[in-house]
C-alpha cells in the first residue's frame, strides 16, 4: 500500500522515523574624607566622543561557479526508492543523474559530468527519531549557522515546509531550498533538499516541488 507524502504534511500513514553566563559582582567600599572647599581651575572643555568600534566579519570570498549550463525548469524524473528497514520511501529523481549513497539514512543524486558538488545535486535523508518537522527544520538551520566551513548564511524565506537560504562554502556561493516532509503535519519523516548555483534557482525550485509532490511512502 503507498501513501502520498507532501510539503505541506498530507500524509495518511507512516511510523516512527529512523533516527550552551557567568555572572559576577562586586562592592564598592565608599568613605568619605574631609577636604577643603574646592577652588576654580579653569573653565572645562567638552571631550569629544569616540565611537564605538565592534568587530565586522571580512566579506568572504567567492570563486566563480562551474561554467555549466544550468539547471532548466522541466527536467523529466524516473520513480526512485531508498530505505532503511522497516522504512521506505519512493520519488521521482532526475533521468541521468548518478546515484550515490553518501551515508546511512541520505542519498544523493548527482547529474554526470560535472565538477563534484560544485553545482548542483540533490539530497534526500530519512529523518531518525520522532521529531517535529518544525524542530528538525530549526536544527538545519542551526547546524548550517554554526558550521565553520559555511559563510555569509541568508535565509531568504522559510515557512512550516521548508526554507531556501544562500551561503558561501568551499569559497562557492551556493543557493540550498530544503524541504521537510510530514508524517501527519508535524512529525517529520524525510528532507529533501537541492544545492546550486544562482543560475540554477528557477530549475531547482521547480524540482524540488515536483518531488515533494510525487513522494510516497510503500
């Protein structure tokens, strides 16, 4: 029996998914000492100010993209399935693109004859554990934020689906649209997400949508 899976957390069934102040204080021991009166000593001239200075991060620096062509709106997909006993999960992938299995629960998808990851590839992993999508949303967020290899992270637009940011890695400028797919419209059962380039933006969106809507559990 299949049962469809969207963006928007369609699903009729499934089951339970794979898967840092110091403060301190102190006194200020006051006395208070006889003086004689004070005496004039001049007028007082204002100080000027000096602004404050905080530390700004160096703009990063970007290399320009692999010269191939882009990503097109359209591509036409083949029925896929991956799985992790007792879960599975089926969906249009691409027609051509190679098939690697980057590690247990994740998948990629790359299109032959191009420079690694350099461009653009997709990436699917089942989600371990019974975790909230909103949750495993905020935790790629996160994870992306604190990594020290990603630079310059923009998160363009997010919602309970899914987001699309940009960020500089490897010294490329990389856009990402990951969407998190639902078991019953909050658990999160699997993330599908592509990576590209700028150019690649209209194709990877219109993808990206199309395999939401055909995935399917069976």
């Amino acid at each position: 029996m299949r049962t469809g899976l969207s963006g928007t957390g369609t699903l009729a069934a499934a089951g339970a998914v794979l898967g840092l102040v110091l403060g301190a204080a102190g006194g200020v021991l006051a006395a208070g000492l006889a003086r004689p009166e004070p005496t004039a000593a001049g007028t007082a001239v204002p100080v000027a100010a000096v602004s404050p200075s905080y530390p700004v991060d160096p703009e990063p620096e970007v290399v320009p993209d692999p010269d191939t062509p882009a990503l097109a709106p359209g591509v036409p997909t083949r029925p896929a399935e991956i799985e992790v006993h007792p879960y599975r999960l089926r969906l249009p992938v691409p027609v051509g693109w190679l098939r690697s299995d980057s590690s247990l629960g994740e998948w990629k998808w790359l299109p032959p004859d191009q420079p690694g990851d350099n461009s653009f590839f997709l990436r699917v992993r089942l989600i371990g554990g019974v975790q909230t999508r909103a949750a495993v949303l905020q935790q790629r967020l996160d994870a992306l934020g604190g990594a020290s290899e990603v630079e310059d992270l923009v998160v363009e637009s997010r919602d309970e689906k899914g987001f699309t940011a940009t960020y500089v890695l490897s010294g490329y400028r990389r856009v990402a649209m990951e969407r998190f797919l639902s078991v019953d419209g909050s658990t999160a059962y699997a993330a599908i997400a592509l990576i590209g380039r700028e150019r690649d933006r209209r194709g990877m969106a219109d993808l990206v949508e199309r395999i939401v809507r055909g995935a399917t559990t069976s």
